[in-house]
C-alpha cells in the first residue's frame, strides 16, 4: 500500500506514515463509499482485516446494494476515523483518519477467503 498525500491541501496536519498504518491496523471499522453514474452516492459502516501489505478485507452478506454497485463499478474509497476531540471554543474538532483508494474485487478463492 503506497502512502500517497499529493492532493492533501493541509499538509501540516497530516498523520505520519506509521501513524497512519497504526490507525489502520487498529481501527474498529471504517466507511465503504461508492458510487455508479446516474445513481446516488451510497457509503456503508464495516468491518475490516487488512493484511499489512496491499489488501483490506470486508465481511459481506452475499447479495444486496453494495454488491450491486460493486458489479457496476468497483472504484470505492473506505474512510477509517481513529481519535476525535471537539474543540468547541474554536468550533473544530481534532481528529485522525485515513482515506483510501482502490478497487473492490468481490470473487475471491476460497482458501483467500478464509
């Protein structure tokens, strides 16, 4: 998994790689987004594995919405939110997360599945 920030505007806050890594190896779950053209955006709260090279893993039940959209189009971002703190002084909130690109692939083995 390549730890790529180009695009990130505040670059000041961003988490350090291993600290980024650290939150994905530990958070709870994150949120799956995506989305098909001429349709509504549609992001879900799930859990996940990830391997600790290039692969997130998610438990789906076998039919449904997200599986759909996946069959459409298998571009999907997952959002994962670690510690959060409101500042309401200043009207802001510190937070960490990670945001993460990639392609769904929906058939796996099943010895990859297990």
């Amino acid at each position: 998994m390549e730890y790529i920030n180009d695009l990130i505007r505040r670059k000041d806050r961003l988490l350090p790689e291993n600290e980024a890594m650290m939150l994905l190896e530990n958070g709870e779950y994150g949120v799956l987004s995506m989305v098909l053209p001429d349709e509504d955006a549609y992001g879900i709260p799930i859990n996940y594995v990830w391997d600790k090279q290039r692969s997130i893993y998610f438990h789906c039940a076998p039919e449904g919405r997200k599986l759909r959209i996946l069959n459409g189009c298998n571009r999907v971002s997952f959002c994962v939110v670690g510690h959060t703190r409101v500042i309401s002084n200043q009207f802001s909130t510190e937070y960490e997360s990670i945001v993460i690109s990639g392609t769904m692939i929906c058939q796996l083995e099943e010895a990859e599945k297990r």
